[in-house]
C-alpha cells in the first residue's frame, strides 16, 4: 500500500485557535446502559479548529459557503515546499526556487513543529504570493500556521486574493514529518450548507 501521512492536527477542547473562536466541547446526550443499547455525543466548536478548508463566505458576504464550493481543488496532486524560518511572510522569492512544473496545490511547511497553543507570531502569505501562484496554474494553498493572512490583519488582503483569483485554503495543518516535494493530497470539506469553513481530515498519499 502506498504511505499515507495524516496532516491533521487532533481537535480537543485545548486546540489552539483565534482569541474569540469557539473552543471544541462536547456533551454525551445518550449513553450505553440498561435502557440504551449507545452512546450519542453532540460537539460544539468553530469549523476554523484545526485542519480546516475556509470557505469563500469566510471573507465574502455574497460568497459561497463551503457546502457549495467544488471539491475537486482538495483531491489531487500536490507540492509540500519548505520555506522554514523564513519570517512572517511567504513571499515568491521562497517558493520560485521549487517551482517547476508546479502542481494545482502548492503546501507550505512554515516551521519545524506545528503549534500546539495559540500564538500570534506565525508565517503567513504575502497576498502577492496568492497571485503569483493562481498565475502559475495553482488552484488550492495551504499552511501550517493558523491563517494565510496575519493574525493582527484588519483587511485580510491574502483571504481576498483567494476570493479574486478563485483559490481554496487550508490552514492548520501540520507537515512535521513530511518531507519536500509531490504527494497525493485528500483533504475534503464536509457538506455545510451554511458555514464559512469546515474541518477536514487531511492526508498526503505517496504518488
């Protein structure tokens, strides 16, 4: 069988995520006894903790909700680069030196281990970074920090470069352990009529 590397991070109630964000809870609303033979759970927790496709509606008011988006941009071949320690901002000048022949989905391992509490230093996109690659055939990015855009941004300017060029988004993963270069990724969004994300449970497949 072909290696799998799970690039999930696990969802707790002490998931790292935006000051603000509702944490992950969970309450059991039936369990096994006498008189039932299962257990039931119900969870709360915002679609943005862990591994998560944001949806165009996250940043757009008139967008679609990750229920509607196509699901093609998240199964398919894509580009683990390593730009570790590069700053706070992957620029082009990072990701040209790897960038021939480029797949649709371009993964970007920003540190050497994946936080796993909250932070506001964390690498994000240039959103002149989002351009070039749409430019370059790229239909999904994804990162290993928290957002694409930084934590303190008020405008979001790498969000809105994915609205104007049609790209995909996956935050929160973690690439620890896989190294550079061309995977399968499998990473779909669950079908939320309604939400601005949704989490996934994303994978890479050796090709």
């Amino acid at each position: 069988m072909k290696k799998l590397w799970d690039i999930s991070p696990p969802i707790a109630p002490d998931s790292p995520l935006f000051p603000g964000d509702e944490a992950y809870s969970q309450t059991w609303t039936a369990r096994i006894g006498p008189d039932c033979p299962v257990n039931l759970s119900a969870i709360t927790m915002s679609p943005h903790i862990g591994a998560h496709a944001d949806a165009p509606l996250h940043y757009g008011d008139d967008a679609p909700a990750i229920g509607a988006v196509d699901l093609a941009p998240y199964l398919g071949r894509c580009r683990v680069i390593h730009a570790i320690g590069i700053g706070p901002l992957v620029r082009p000048e990072h990701l040209a030196p790897f960038a021939a022949d480029l797949p649709p989905r371009v993964l970007v391992r920003s540190v050497l281990k994946a936080p796993t509490a909250w932070s506001p230093e964390f690498t994000s996109f240039a959103p002149e970074t989002i351009g070039w690659l749409a430019d370059r055939g790229v239909r999904l990015v994804g990162i290993d920090s928290q957002s694409v855009d930084p934590a303190d941004s008020k405008t979001l300017d790498s969000h809105h470069q994915l609205l104007a060029r049609d790209l995909r988004v996956l935050e929160n993963l973690v690439l620890d352990d896989v190294p550079a270069g061309d995977y399968e990724l499998i990473a779909l969004p669950l079908k939320l009529m309604l939400a601005c994300a949704s989490p996934v449970r994303a994978v890479l497949r050796e090709l």
